[in-house]
C-alpha cells in the first residue's frame, strides 16, 4: 500500500464519493473534500495511517515528498538533511506530534495511576480525570491531540487562564481562517472595523470610514485592533503544550514547572521566544520537542517548537533540574541557537520578550493591500 498520494481532481472525486457513502455514519468526513480543496493542486502529500513516526522515518518521509513535488533527488535532500539538522541530531532526540486521523490520546490510560502533570493530583488526593483535556487548545484548532494526565481542575483553570490568553493573541489569524472552538469562529471588534467568519462562508470586513466620509481605497485600509493578554502567560501557555505531549520518562525532570504554568508563582525573566511567519497555514497544531541526549548542560534540555495556523515557535522549556542556568544570558541562548543550524539559517525570526507578568494592551495595525488567494472576503466601506 502506497502511503502517498496526489491531490489531484480525480482524488477529490474519490473523496467525494467517500463521503457520500460514510458521511451518515461518521459525519467528520465531510470536513474533507474542503481541506483537499484548501491545498495545492497536484502536490502529493503523506498519509500516516493512525501510528507515530521516528525521526529518521518523518525525514525520510520529508525527501520522498520533496522528489515527488519537485524532482529534486532523494539523496540529495537526505544530503541537506543531514547538513542542516546533523549537529542538532547528534545532540537531541527529537519526537514530533502531528495527531492522527482521530482522537490521540497522551499518558497513562489507567485512572488509577495517572498523575497530573501540573498539579500531581492523583485520584488518591482528590483529583478527577472525566473530562477529554485538550492538550492543545480547540481554539486554536486542535481537534485530535488529547492528554490523560490533566486533572479536570487543571483543565478549566488553564483553558480559563494561559491558554484563553494564547487565543487572544491569535484572535484575529483565527477569525481570519476560520479556526472553530467551543464557542465557534470568534469575531474581531477593532476600533474602525468588525471582521467574522461564518462557518462556511466567506470572511467579512466591515470597515467604518473617517468621519470626514473619505472613501479609502484597499491599499490605504489600515485596520486597528488592541487585544489584551498577559505576554507571560503565552510562554506558559507553549510550556504546557509541550508538557503534555513529552514522553512520560522526561517528565520527571519538570516537577517546577506545573506551578508556574497554573500560575502559582512568576519568573522575573524568561528566555527569547521566538517566532517565524510563514506564507501557508496549517489548521490542526502540532508540536515538535527536542531533548538533549547527553549532558552537555551549555545546551538545554528540553526545547519545544510549536506549529499553529501561520507561525512556528521556538522555546526553551524552563525549571528543568536537568539544566544549571536558564538561558536568559545572551552568550547561553545564543549557543543552543547557533547549533539549530534549521533555525538560525531562516533570518526571518522574530524575537518576542514575554517577561512581563500582567495583563497588558497590544496595539495591532493590519494594512489590506490585496485579497487573499485561500481565503475569500466581502469587505464593506
């Protein structure tokens, strides 16, 4: 059986007729002739059939689908690979998180045994596993990577909390999309604009004009938003993403962090986060950790890099007993960058200061100098 395949028309029209036939008895079929529709004609993409893949299988896989697409040859790229990715593979192991077809469940199955990976609640104290935790937010897009091991309380303090703030911070990208939560695609009130997205519909921008009744055209449009979060509670937010996806035997060496990201206490400084906007989305988030292999402590332990809609960030996980400084030191967070040659070889990163511990305002100016290709908008003057 071949895992890949070409999204091309007669591919669409088999999915389809898949839908047609399963679409009564599991209704999530019905998102996909829309998604297939959303990428790139003619590309070929991988099918990964519910199991999780090595790193040497996700790399190889990575130069399959760049001779497929391109033509470039396999060997050529595994080459560049190993180029790029060689110094950082001698020094971590990396595990990738993509989700499956359905539901994936992290941690231990057992009630009994599990153990909150925040607060370390166990049954025995108290604590309670009935509800399907959201390792990362649903919304933000996340419908099929799910932890075992956060407690209910955790669960609604967190999503009330640090990750309520990582959605506010992308409130707009995700009316823009139209990236559906609990409380469907979320509308955006700026100061001179309300911009929704129906579910299934196009995206609208309602834009009111100067008081002058100047008619703007397109490219003089600048649209003004202020959101409101806390900057540190973004770092929090990624931090417990990757806590709850990390392989249980790395888990121990995080017993500080739990605090910290339920918000029990506050660091006075963190390390650069960094971020990169890419040209394509991607709807479901996924997340890569890298963990050091030996103990070479000029490195961190634990780095964590988190993929959502258009943005990739890049972190150092903190209060791990494994490290013996935090990275915040220019000289230390530039030698664990130099060696993530995949990273420092992109000039296009933003670093973001996230240090600051309360709530403050953002202002967001977004300029519409041309319509998009994969999003269709009614704009109205």
């Amino acid at each position: 059986m071949s895992y890949y395949r070409k999204n091309d028309e007669q591919f669409r029209k088999n999915i389809d007729t898949l839908v047609s036939i399963f679409k009564s008895q599991v209704p999530q079929v019905q998102q996909l002739p829309k998604f297939f529709k959303d990428q790139t004609d003619g590309e070929y993409f991988f099918i990964g059939y519910n199991f999780d893949l090595s790193e040497d299988e996700i790399l190889k896989v990575n130069a399959s689908l760049e001779f497929l697409n391109s033509g470039r040859p396999y060997q050529q790229t595994m080459d560049e690979i190993n180029r790029v990715f060689g110094s950082v593979r001698q020094a971590y192991k990396i595990y990738a998180f993509y989700g499956a077809s359905k539901k994936h469940f992290y941690g231990e199955k057992d009630k009994v045994k599990r153990v909150c990976r925040f607060c370390h609640g166990t049954q025995a104290t108290g604590a309670k596993f009935t509800m399907d935790a959201h390792t990362i937010s649903e919304s933000i897009g996340n419908k099929l990577i799910f932890s075992y091991e956060e407690c209910d309380i955790c669960n609604d303090r967190l999503g009330s909390s640090v990750e309520q703030d990582f959605g506010e911070m992308l409130r707009i990208d995700r009316c823009y999309f139209g990236v559906k939560g609990k409380d469907g695609i979320p509308v955006v009130r700026g100061e001179n604009f309300t911009m929704e997205h129906p579910e299934g519909g196009a995206l609208s921008i309602k834009f009111f004009n100067d008081d002058d009744g100047h008619v703007p055209e397109l490219d003089e449009i600048v649209l003004k938003y202020i959101s409101r979060y806390n900057p540190q509670n973004i770092y929090r937010c990624l931090v417990k993403y990757a806590l709850g996806v990390m392989p249980q035997e790395y888990v121990c060496h995080f017993d500080k962090v739990g605090n910290w990201v339920r918000n029990q206490n506050s660091l006075a400084k963190l390390p650069t986060l960094k971020k990169l906007t890419l040209a394509k989305h991607e709807m479901q988030p996924h997340i890569i950790l890298y963990i050091r292999k030996g103990g070479n402590k000029d490195l961190p332990y634990a780095v964590g890099e988190f993929h959502v809609l258009r943005y990739i960030y890049s972190f150092i996980i903190p209060l791990c007993d494994e490290d013996d400084r935090d990275f915040c030191n220019q000289m230390d967070y530039d030698r664990f960058w130099n060696l993530f040659t995949h990273y420092n070889s992109i000039k296009d990163w933003q670093s973001m200061s996230v240090s600051i511990d309360n709530v403050i305002e953002h202002q967001i100016c977004i300029k519409l100098s041309g319509r998009s290709e994969h999003v269709p908008v009614n704009l109205t003057v």
